[in-house]
C-alpha cells in the first residue's frame, strides 16, 4: 500500500512538473517541431498528445479488465506493438488546439488515472501479479496494475520533461 502511495506521489508530482514546464512556453511555440526524438523532431503539442494517447489507452485497458474482457492492445486501431506508427497517430488524434484544452484533456486523464490507483489501492489489488490478465507481457511475464500504470505516466513524463527541458535550454522552444 505504501508503495502506491508513491506511485500516486510520482503521478502527481511529474504530471505538475510537465504541466508547469508546457505553460512555461508561449502557446504560439508549443507547436514548433524543434524536440528531437527517435522519431524525429516533434512538438511540445505531439509530446503531450503523446502522454494523452497511452494514457487512454491505458484508461481502456483498466476498464475492460474490469468488466472481465482482455482488451485489444495496444488498440487505437493497432493489433502490433507499432510504436512509431502509435505515436504519430497519437500526434494527430489528440493534438486538440495543441494548448489550453489539449491541456485541461490532460489534466481530467491525470486525475481519473490517480482515482483508478486510489481505488485498486484500497482493494489491495494494485501491486498484485495475476489479477488481470492484460497485464501479461507477451513474453508471458506477468506485471502488477502499478508497473503498467508506472510505465504509462511516471515515465513517460519524465521523459517529456527532460526532451522539452533540452529544447528550451538550446533556446529552441522559447
């Protein structure tokens, strides 16, 4: 249980993080492909669309675990592990006015994936291997609802932060 206190914590503090960094630039560069990424450069806007895509995602996946379905996964249309491909589906389908509500849209995921680690928490299932079966990785290894849930926000935020930090310290976005 302590331990995802922490991971509530992590959620919390790197999601404030990354929203205080993105309104740290001027909404007229937010769109600016200047980021380098191992797609190629990309935006502070597709960096978030980014975090809103597998952040749904993850959404879904909990959801039909819930309801005792196995979820196509990744999904979004994917049947394979595309990452490049998911990613700039993602740059697309959630890029929004790349600003405000792009970010507000974030905000609201934010907060339903902390109330959806508040409740397995509570029911002592979220550090649990077994418990849900999208959880398996397809080398057969299982995963605790807290790793998958870790590797679709804490990480990948941290991830944001330093490739936008690294930007606006070269001057680009700002």
């Amino acid at each position: 249980m302590n331990q995802n206190r922490s991971l509530e914590s992590e959620i919390r503090d790197t999601s404030a993080r990354l929203i205080k960094i993105v309104a740290s630039i001027p909404f007229s560069k937010r769109s600016l492909k200047v980021i380098e990424s191992t797609g190629g450069k990309i935006s502070v806007a597709d960096l978030i669309a980014y975090q809103i895509g597998w952040g749904k995602c993850l959404v879904r996946w909990y959801e039909a675990g819930i309801k005792g379905i196995t979820p196509d996964m990744p999904g979004e249309g994917f049947l394979k592990w595309e990452y490049k491909a998911i990613a700039n589906h993602f740059y697309q389908k959630y890029q929004y006015d790349g600003g405000e509500q792009q970010m507000r849209i974030f905000s609201a995921l934010v907060e339903k994936i902390l109330k959806i680690v508040q409740e397995e928490t509570r029911a002592n299932r979220c550090d649990q291997i077994g418990i849900w079966p999208w959880c398996t990785l397809r080398s057969g290894k299982q995963w605790p609802l807290s790793k998958w849930i870790r590797v679709n926000t804490v990480s990948p935020y941290k991830r944001a932060i330093l490739l936008i930090k690294k930007a606006h310290h070269s001057e680009q976005v700002c």
